[in-house]
C-alpha cells in the first residue's frame, strides 16, 4: 500500500495557533454516520479542521504529513487515531516518533478527544 503525501501549503510568516480552531461547544445534533473522519472530528470531537486538515483526515491508512510548526500534526493525528479505533473495533494504530516528547504531545491530545466523547 502507498502512503499518501499532503503538502501544506507554503511556509507562512509566524505559526498559527489552531487552538483557535477548536470549538467549545459541539453541536446538539450529532449524525449517527462516523464514516467520515472529518465529520467525526467535528461533530463528535469539536475540532474544527481547516481544508488541509481536513485532506489527512480523509486520506488513507498511511500517509506522510510535511508541514510547518504549529500546523496542527499532532492535534490532526490524534484525531484520526480515535476516530479509528470509535469505527473499527479492535483495530491497531501505530504512530511513531522521534522522540518521547512528541508521542506524549499525541497521547495527551488524543486523551482529550477521547474524554469529549
């Protein structure tokens, strides 16, 4: 299988906070259809992904992320990590690292999510 590539977009001047994308109250009518990756993340997880995020949400299983600092790659990993495991029972996801600081950023977004459930 071939990892799909999302390219960022161009480098901008100062990294955006997409803390500011992440909405408090998530909406009262929540489909039943979590087929979707992005609608999951939306609806069910309360991140609100831009239209790139969105792409890595809906791509493969695999896929390589380049972009630049602050983009969002651990909040948007995270998410598709527990939209995973929510729609496939039993199902194994593997994300590696450089570092132990990186996987404990991960890990502490996707505790987050799972608590908004």
């Amino acid at each position: 299988m071939q990892a799909r590539r999302v390219d960022c977009g161009p480098v901008r001047d100062g990294a955006r906070d997409i803390s500011d994308d992440i909405s408090d109250d998530i909406s009262d009518d929540i489909s039943d259809d979590i087929s979707d990756a992005a609608a999951f993340a939306r609806e069910r997880l309360g991140f609100l992904p831009d239209a790139q995020q969105e792409l890595v949400l809906r791509g493969g299983r695999r896929g390589i992320v380049n972009c630049t600092r602050q983009w969002g790659k651990s909040t948007v990993t995270a998410a598709k990590a527990v939209h995973r495991a929510y729609s496939a029972a039993g199902s194994l996801t593997l994300v590696v690292t450089p570092g132990a600081r990186r996987s404990g950023e991960f890990l502490r977004k996707a505790r987050e999510f799972v608590r908004r459930l």
